[in-house]
C-alpha cells in the first residue's frame, strides 16, 4: 500500500473532530489557521469558538474595533496575528465584498497569509493541489523517507513541499494534507513517539536506522533577549489607576500596559523607588510604594524572556482621567499583566 493511502486510512480511523474540519468556509478555515500557528489545538480551540461567536462572517470581524479584537485574543499570544486577522477582515470585507480569493497565488497576497496558511486555505476550501507544508510535515517526512536537511534552511520548505506533491493523491489534495499534518501532531510528535503502534513501522527508514530522535534537523540556534519590566501599579484615594497603550513597533502593540520602568537588569526596591520619584514625583505626591512580587514573574516569548515586577504606588489626591478596576477589566492586556489584574487587584 501507498504511504499516501496508508496516511489517508489512519486519518480517517483517527482524526479529531475538529469545527473547522466540519466545513469548506474559507473563513472558518482561515480564522483557524492563524489561531494555529505556534499554537496547539487545545489551547486554540476556545478562542476559536469565541471568534466564531462573536464575529460569524467577515463583515462581522471587519466591522469590529481592533481592541474588540485584541480583548478577545488576550492570551493567545503573537498579537501581530491578530492585528493583521483585523486588517485582512476589512480588505476582504471592503475591497473583495466578503469574497476570499480562490487561488493558493492570490490567497498568499493578504496580509497575514503566508505559504502555509495560503496552501491550507487554499487545498481545504477550494482542493488545490498545492502542499502544505508545516512542522509536522517537516517531521513526518524527514524522519519516514530520512532526510538530513536543515529544516531551518531557507531551501527546505521548498524541498518538502516537492516531496509532499509528488505523494498527495490528485484528486483529494485536502485529505492528504489534513492526514499528514494530523499524523505529526497525534502519532509521529516530536519527543518519544510510540513507533510500535506506527502504521509506518515497517516501512519508516528513520526507525530502522534508529534515527527517529534525530529527526528533522535543525540547527538554527535562536538568540533570546533578556528584558526587566517594572510596572507601576498607581493608586489614588478613589482606588482609581492609570494605563497606557504600547505604541511602539515590537512586543504587544496596541495593548495595554500600566507605567512601565525598563531596567538594564534586575534591580531592587531602592532603586526602583528613587525612580518612580524622579519620574512621577513631579506630578504626584507619592505616599508609599511596595512591591507586589518579590520574584520577578518570567514570562517567556519565542525571541525574548521579560522578567517582570509589579509595584504598587500609593499617591495623595486623585489621578487625572483615573481608571476603576472594573473598567480597567474591559482592555486589551498581555496576559501576564491580564493575571496579575484578575488575582491582585
């Protein structure tokens, strides 16, 4: 038997039953794509199932405001996916009249769509012939056929997808791709996969070799940052406080943060303390300040690990345009600062 009906008759004996499986809507298809990426299932489900409710269609999502939007992904992480979820929305909404393109080609012009999400859409809405190719793929493949590239390289993709294509049935590309990429994430996953229960264990070079461990290569180390945030948590006579909007290009643009002190490294209460004087002293009469954490909570992204401190700033008198607890709730947080307001505040 072929490795692609092989593939195609594990998936159908053990797919998960997932919504956007249950349907052709490149909507559907293309919300959960994104909410895939660097994400897991059952992490992204929830959020799925909130979009889908609460924007049903693109015109739903297009209309909404990118804080709506943003509140709603709190948590998921990559906030860039959502911003850019929001602006597609719009274009699709506005200039294509809710219609998204039908070609793998035109599907990679939207912003946020790259060669995976296109090929998904694209195979799973419209059944292109056109490979996705993903970690799992990358996995399945290298380790089945044993292939030593680089997965990190920039012409692997390009070899894998080769691959992929030559072994996907014609006629139901969908199948194949949904088979394969299912395949990475229940039966060939990354550590200690359970290869004597394997469909392909007798035919997976990788095994035979003993080499499932070393499969795929990837050799691109990536370099993490290490940052130190100090967050003011001010507090007025009212219990009223103050947050700002991240502004700039990188981390959580566009979310909400309260008055933030970076720091070179992690530094104590003195120092913090004389800080908050000289930048807040002036426009406040502060009354005492006490730190919330004595061990800075680490929060860890993909590029950069944030050691964070939040410190709580009793000041006399009222702040100007001061903001409650409940209201403060209804913002766009980090979820690390969404956490700290749920239990501490």
């Amino acid at each position: 038997m072929t490795f692609s009906n092989l593939l195609i008759q594990w998936y159908l004996r053990n797919k998960r039953d997932l919504p956007w499986r249950n349907t052709t809507n490149p909507y559907s298809i293309w919300l959960s794509e994104i909410m895939l990426q660097q994400t897991r299932v059952a992490q992204g489900m929830p959020y799925f199932l909130s979009f889908t409710a609460a924007f049903p269609t693109v015109f739903d999502l297009a209309k909404a405001n990118e804080e709506q939007v943003l509140k709603l992904w709190q948590g998921l992480g990559y906030y860039s996916r959502a911003r850019n979820l929001h602006k597609t929305a719009q274009h699709v909404a506005d200039e294509l009249s809710g219609v998204f393109p039908t070609t793998y080609k035109d599907l990679l012009k939207l912003k946020g769509i790259g060669e995976y999400t296109a090929a998904a859409i694209a195979s799973f809405s419209y059944n292109e012939v056109v490979p996705v190719v993903d970690g799992n793929v990358f996995r399945v493949l290298s380790r089945y056929f044993d292939i030593e590239t680089n997965i990190a390289a920039a012409s692997a993709k390009k070899e894998f997808a080769a691959l992929a294509f030559e072994l996907m049935p014609k006629d139901n590309p969908a199948i194949f791709n949904q088979a394969i990429m299912e395949f990475g994430a229940l039966q060939c996953v990354p550590k200690s996969p359970n290869c004597s229960i394997c469909v392909f264990n007798g035919s997976c070079v990788a095994l035979q070799k003993n080499k499932v461990d070393q499969l795929p290569v990837k050799s691109k180390k990536l370099k993490v940052r290490n940052r130190f945030f100090n967050y003011l948590v001010l507090n007025d006579e009212n219990n009223n406080t103050i947050i700002q909007k991240r502004t700039d290009k990188g981390i959580w643009h566009n979310l909400y943060e309260f008055p933030l002190i970076e720091t070179e490294k992690e530094e104590d209460f003195d120092f913090i303390s004389t800080q908050i004087q000289k930048d807040f002293g002036t426009n406040y009469e502060i009354i005492s300040v006490a730190e919330c954490n004595e061990k800075s909570i680490i929060h860890k992204l993909s590029h950069q690990h944030l050691y964070i401190k939040f410190w709580k700033v009793n000041i006399k008198g009222a702040i100007k345009n001061g903001i409650n607890s409940t209201d403060l709730k209804m913002f766009p947080f980090p979820i690390v600062i969404h956490n700290f307001i749920e239990k501490d505040l």
